[in-house]
C-alpha cells in the first residue's frame, strides 16, 4: 500500500475545488489515475464516474463511494473545505490496493457529483438497478475522533433535512404612510416566534406547531430573511424567508413541511399576501441496515482497525441516504483527529495520517462483507 502516494493524489485534488456538477478537472484526474489499472472497467462517465472489478453476473455486486465537489468560504472563494479530496484519495487508494483475485463480488467505485447540494446521489440512484448492486458503502472524515479510528451506529446516523424559501408578495407604500402597506414583516415575525422553540433539542416534547405534535426531534434554524434595503422612504412589500428544516424522523419532516406548504401559505394568503414556497438541498436520512453494521464492524476488527460505537445522532445532513431507496446501506465516520478543525470551518484541511485506515477499511468490506 503506498500510503505516500494516495497523500499526493489527496494535495493535488486540494488545488482543484470545484462546484457541484462542475467537478470537470477533478474527474480528468481521476481517469487519467486509474486509466491504466488492470482488471478496472470505466462502466459509467456522467456527472459522476463508475468503476469496476467484475467477477461475474452470478455474484453480488456492492457500491463504494466517495464524493468530488467542495464548498466556499466567506469571500466566496472555493476550497475542499468538507475533506472530499480525502474522500477520494482513499477511493483511488482502495482501487490501487485491492486484490482483484481475492474478491468474491462485483465491487464498484463510484465518484460522485454534487454531494452539498443534495442532488449527487439523486443522478447517481440509475445505477443500481443497472448493475444490481444491492448494497452502499461510504464514509466521512469526522473531527472529534482519533486519527484513523472507525465510529459508526446502527440505525439512524445522519438527519434528513430540506431548505424552504418563503417569498411573500404583500403591498408597498411610502414610509409615511404605513397603515396603506401590507408590509410582510409583521406577519413573518408571527411565524419566526412561533417556530422559535425548535432551535433547541427535545422542544417536541413541549411544544407543538400549528397544533401538530412531533414523535421525535425535530430542528427549525432561520437562515435569511430579506426585506427592502435602504430606501427609507418605502414600506417595502418584498420578503424572503429562508430556513433549514431537519427531523429525526422522515414523517415528521414530511408533516413539518406540509405546515408551511399549507397552514402558513394559508394564512398569510387569508391575510391577503401573495406567497410562493420552493424547496431545496432535500436530503433522506442515512439509516445504516443494522446486519450490515454487526458484518462491517466484525470486519474490521478481524482486520486490526480502532472502532468506537457512536451514541449520537448527527444532525447535519448527507445525501448517501438516497441510496437507500435502492439498496441497503452502512455509513462510517473516519476520525480525522480529536483537536481537528470541524468540516466547513475556513481553517479546516483533510488529514492526510486518516487516509490509510480509510483505505483499509474499504478493504475490509470488499473482501469479508
């Protein structure tokens, strides 16, 4: 295993950040590394790239992925601020290791687009049916864990979670006369105190909203609100409300955003605004299949790998949960350090000494799973 080779690939893939479905570059590198690899088939060059090492149609046939784009920081300047080139120097790590002979199933490689956005795995999802592939496998850097320790859970790991836009339309007027307005600042603030007790964790036990209960968590965080500018002579009829909704629990998600497409939309029409809502960045929850976990985890313990059992749920959002609509899933956290930089801090850069038990951990589902 040439550890300081899969370091190199991960510099290089730093010095290209690029947005989501425009990972161009990235994926020209990508091929120009493994064009040469013997056994490897190129099956698939979309947004997203498909490798292979095929055994046979009569074998099971597993996913491996990785993710390409990056993020931006405040002066909007692009940089692999979420460790995906990390992700992908351990993806190419694991096709340069792995031992084609000792394989007993198809194992596909799948680099893929636009995993910040949501929309990644969702043009990814073809490929499953195409290749019945029945199981997905990928990973995570994660600060606050020890270099190169493995931390999962059974069950859920990562929240589902969507954006929602609110543009309401009421009725301008000139700032000394207020009362000839229909100014969407009062009744938005409504809605912002209302909503307010779902910043906190566990509010669903006391709280409803519009008079739906929650079985579980559920998180409500105001992202932007836009109204008028500096025009002080105007009561402005422009607002745009912007929000992150996340739930434990796929229903409730689903009921929190069938309140703001109907009891909110309604009201305020009632009110007489004219109101448009658009979603975006829509993400499942990741439920690791728990035979999946106890078979990865006996695994990689047979292969020497440090694991610690995750207790918490995560919060934040990550779109391999819409693999699951295709094929059973496990999801891993690979420790980048304890003291580390969280993923998205401007500061924040891969940690090259995680690399190789990434690696080692792709090998282990390859060859005992």
């Amino acid at each position: 295993m040439d550890i300081e080779k899969f370091i190199r690939f991960r510099k290089e893939l730093h010095k290209m950040p690029e947005e989501a479905f425009k990972e161009d570059k990235t994926r020209a590198f990508i091929k120009n590394d493994l064009k040469d690899v013997n056994g490897l088939e190129l099956v698939e060059d979309k947004s997203y790239l498909l490798y292979r090492y095929f055994k046979g149609e009569d074998k099971k046939s597993i996913v491996l992925r990785c993710d390409m784009d990056s993020i931006v920081n405040s002066k909007k300047t692009r940089f692999h601020g979420c460790g995906h080139d990390g992700h992908m120097a351990i993806m190419l790590g694991t096709i340069l290791s792995m031992d084609m002979a000792k394989l007993d199933k198809n194992v596909y490689f799948l680099f893929q687009a636009a995993e910040e956005t949501g929309y990644g795995a969702l043009d990814a999802l073809e490929i499953f049916d195409k290749y019945k592939i029945t199981e997905a496998y990928g990973l995570h850097n994660y600060a606050g864990i020890k270099t190169g320790t493995i931390s999962t859970k059974k069950g859920l790991l990562f929240l589902s979670s969507f954006g929602l836009k609110l543009n309401i339309l009421g009725r301008q007027s000139h700032a000394s006369i207020p009362e000839n307005s229909l100014n969407p600042i009062y009744a938005c603030s409504e809605i912002i105190k209302d909503i307010e007790p779902f910043i906190k964790k566990d509010a669903y036990k006391d709280f409803n909203l519009q008079g739906e209960k929650f079985s579980d968590n559920i998180f409500i965080t105001v992202v932007g609100v836009k109204l008028g500018g500096e025009n002080f002579g105007v009561s402005p009829a422009n607002l745009e409300l912007d929000l992150t909704l996340r739930a434990y629990k796929d229903d409730d998600l689903s009921k929190l955003k069938n309140i703001f497409e109907n009891k909110y939309k309604n009201t305020l029409e009632e009110m007489g605004f004219v109101v448009e809502l658009n979603s975006t960045d829509e993400f499942l929850s990741v439920v690791n299949d728990e035979e999946l976990y106890d078979s990865f985890t006996k695994a990689i313990d047979a292969d020497g790998l440090p694991f610690e059992e995750r207790k918490e749920i995560i919060r934040s959002s990550e779109d391999f949960g819409y693999y699951r609509r295709k094929a059973r899933e496990l999801f891993f956290l690979l420790g980048v350090g304890e003291d580390h930089k969280d993923i998205h801090d401007e500061a924040y850069e891969f940690n090259d000494e995680a690399i190789e038990n990434g690696v080692k951990a792709f090998l282990s589902i390859a060859y005992r799973l």
